[in-house]
C-alpha cells in the first residue's frame, strides 16, 4: 500500500528542527540488537518514549474512578432535567457521507474529561482542550464524525488528509457540561462511549440518561461500552455476552436504538471478545492503543491517540493529528491479551522503514530485522500483568510520522 505523501506545508512549520542521532543517544535503558541510525527529534522520541511507559496508568485511573458513590443530590437533579419524551432516530452512514479525498488514513482521538483537574490521567484542562480546539478549527484539519470515518476507510473509500475523528469515553459530567457546548459552538462532531450501568446508577461525576438523549437528539454519535465498563477478557465468554446484551436492552430503552460502534472499556479485548462484540451488532471497535487508523486496519480493534494532562500538550496533539499509519501485517500475537509472557511480538511492515523504531511500556527490547519488511522484538523479561503498549514509529520521506501502537491485555 502507498502510503500518504501529500500536503506537507502544514505539517513542516509544525514540526520542530530534525536532528540525526542513534536512538540509544536518546533513550537510557532501551537497547537494540542493530544498531539502527535513527533519524529523529530528540523532542519526539522522548514523546513516544514516555507515551509507551505512562500511558499504561492513565486508564488506572478510570479502575478507581467507576466506583465513585453516588452524591446525595444525584436524584433530584436526574428528576429536574426535563424529560425528552421524543426518541431520535439513529443517524445512519447513508443519511451522512464524507467528503471525498486521496488519503487512506484518519487519526482518532479519545478523551475523557474536561476540566476536572483532581483527575490528570484522564482529564484535559479547559486550556489545553481550547488549545486543540482552535488546531482542528485552523482549515488544516478535516474533522468528521467516526461513523463516516469508519464506513469510508472500511469500503476503501478516501478521505481528505489530515481527517481526525473525536471520541470521548465514559460518559462524565464534564463532557456535557463543559465539552459539548464548545464542540456545538464550533460545529465539531463527537462520539461518546457509554458504560449504561456508570448512567443507571445515577453518579453525580456521569451524564444522566436525559443529557445522553439530548446528546444523541443533536446528532452526537453514541457509542457502546459495556454494562460494567468490564474487564472484558477477564470474563467467560457468556459474561461478556450478557455484558452487550444488557447494554443492548439499556440502550434500545433510553435512546431507541442500539449503538453500532463500541470501545473496549481500558482497550482490553481478546479474540472471543471481539467475536461477541460483531455479533452483537457492532461493526467497528475502538481499543486504547496509539496510530493513524486505514483501510487495512482491523475494523474490530481500531487504534485512538489518548489525549490528557499528561499527552495533551499542543506539540504531542500536532504530532499525532498529523501522523500516518505504519502499514503492518501478520502481528504476533494476534491475539490481543497474551497467551505467553513475555511475548514474541513481531509483525510485517509493508514497505521498509529503516529508521523505524520501537519503543514497549515495560521490558528491555531486542529488534531483528529479517530481510527489510520483517520485524522481531524479544524482550528479557515477562511483563506485569495489566496493559503492555508499544509503540513503533518511523519518519517519513513526506516528513511525517508513521505510526503503529499495540495494546496487549496481559493477564
Ligand atoms: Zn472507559
């Protein structure tokens, strides 16, 4: 597959200067079996570096956030909201098609809260989030909603380059209160993934149902994401079945219809995950690992750049907003939760990228490189269990990041 080489003017003034240098110059504690000449910004790898080792707490945070006790004025704020008694119709893919273009790629990305600064990991502050607003409002960017990004790249169709699709997990107060009206204000569609347990519970941090409904009514796209914002992998498959039945049920009552795209609470799937999740009706997936979406991608565990306090710096959002995907196949494990630890991670890139490089969440890697579309990383060690990330980049003859990132749920 040709990968992406139009339009670079933007891109360039927002790049900082190109320096060369050998990764190891860069990185302390990460060695390669080659010694691979580099050509990087030091600004950069240190970015995709840290991304790979701190982006694994951030959804921690969410572990400890589900929890959170219901306040006591939750009711009678639920009870206040004016109740919609009219059900919007799912908008459908054909009702709203993309625009036309050359590109065979989108960058997503996902949020979680907005100004709720006790929260960093999964939080952006109203600074950072006006930062990226007026980014994507600049005219360099196409942003449109995730469901035409998914039929598009999904049908092979293109899209404009520089097309970003905007998530939010989870559902949280802010989003409604703090996000949409700037998003409305600016005509930027969303996407928000919902857990309809967090909303039945009536926590006062959630939306409530009446807000979800005026989201869906102006055209908001909502997503699935289980009953129980659930480890999913951990389940049994008839679990995790009940788990999207529930929600299903949940859904079809308070909105009318059952949502047809879905993120995996944390990113975690497996193979019999993904399974239940398409025959329950969903027909792309998103999981929590980093990288540029394409129409090679797996539409059941598409990639999204987490955006927080930590990675929601305008130098990280221009990077990643402006990336491409590193065309891969044949990744081992395929499986996304590891059956063996540590694993034997390797994958086939589509066209050599000889300065690519690879940087894990946790481990000391090794890279052999087999031929010049082969790649092979052994780590020294097995990983802790919880979430791995790694993530390869490699810079472009167009002068743009390639990106490909993996999430394996490590049991
Ligand atoms: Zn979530």
């Amino acid at each position: 597959m040709a990968l992406e080489t139009k339009g670079q003017s933007t891109f360039s003034a927002l790049m900082p200067a190109r320096a060369s240098g050998t990764l190891q110059g860069l990185l302390i504690g990460v060695s390669f079996a080659v010694g691979l000449t580099v050509v990087a910004t030091a600004g950069f790898a240190q970015t995709a570096s840290q991304e790979a080792t701190a982006e694994a707490p951030a959804t921690e945070d969410v572990v400890q956030e589900t929890p959170a006790a219901p306040a006591a004025t939750d009711e009678a704020e639920a009870t206040a909201t004016e109740a919609s008694t009219t059900v919007a119709p799912q908008i459908t893919d054909a009702e709203v098609v993309a625009p036309d273009g050359d590109a065979t790629s989108a960058v997503v990305f996902m949020y979680h809260r907005f100004g709720e600064g006790e929260y960093p990991s999964t939080n952006i502050t109203m600074e950072q989030f006006t930062a990226h607003v007026k980014e994507l409002t600049s005219g360099s960017y196409t942003v449109i909603g995730v469901p035409q990004i998914v039929s598009a790249l999904s049908e092979n169709k293109g899209l404009p380059d520089r097309t970003i699709g905007i998530t939010i997990d989870d559902a949280y107060r802010s989003v409604y209160e703090k996000a949409w009206p700037v998003f409305r204000e600016h005509n930027l569609p969303f996407t928000v993934f919902v857990s309809t347990e967090q909303l039945d519970s009536g926590y006062a941090n959630y939306m409530t149902w009446d807000m979800v409904r005026e989201l869906s009514e102006a055209d908001v796209t909502i997503g699935g994401h289980s009953q129980n914002h659930a480890h999913l992998p951990d389940f049994d498959i008839d679990r995790v079945k009940a788990e999207l039945a529930n929600s299903a049920a949940r859904f079809k009552e308070e909105l009318g219809y059952v949502p047809d795209i879905f993120a995996y609470p944390y990113g975690e799937a497996n193979a019999e995950v993904i399974t239940a999740v398409k025959e329950a009706g969903y027909r792309a997936a998103f999981g929590q690992q980093s990288g540029a979406m394409h129409t090679a991608s797996d539409f059941m565990y598409l990639p999204r750049f987490a955006l927080n306090e930590h990675y929601g710096a305008m130098d990280r959002f221009d990077l990643a907003a402006n990336s491409l995907p590193l065309v891969v196949s044949d990744i081992t494990p395929a499986d996304y939760t590891l059956t063996r630890n540590p694993p034997a991670f390797g994958f086939t890139l589509a066209e050599p990228a000889p300065s690519m490089n690879c940087y894990p969440s946790e481990g000391t890697p090794t890279m052999t490189r087999l031929g010049d579309e082969r790649v092979e990383i052994r780590l020294d060690a097995p990983i802790s269990s919880g979430r791995w990330r790694i993530n390869c980049t490699a810079l472009g003859s167009d002068s743009r990041w390639h990106w490909f990132g993996m999430l394996y749920t490590v049991p």
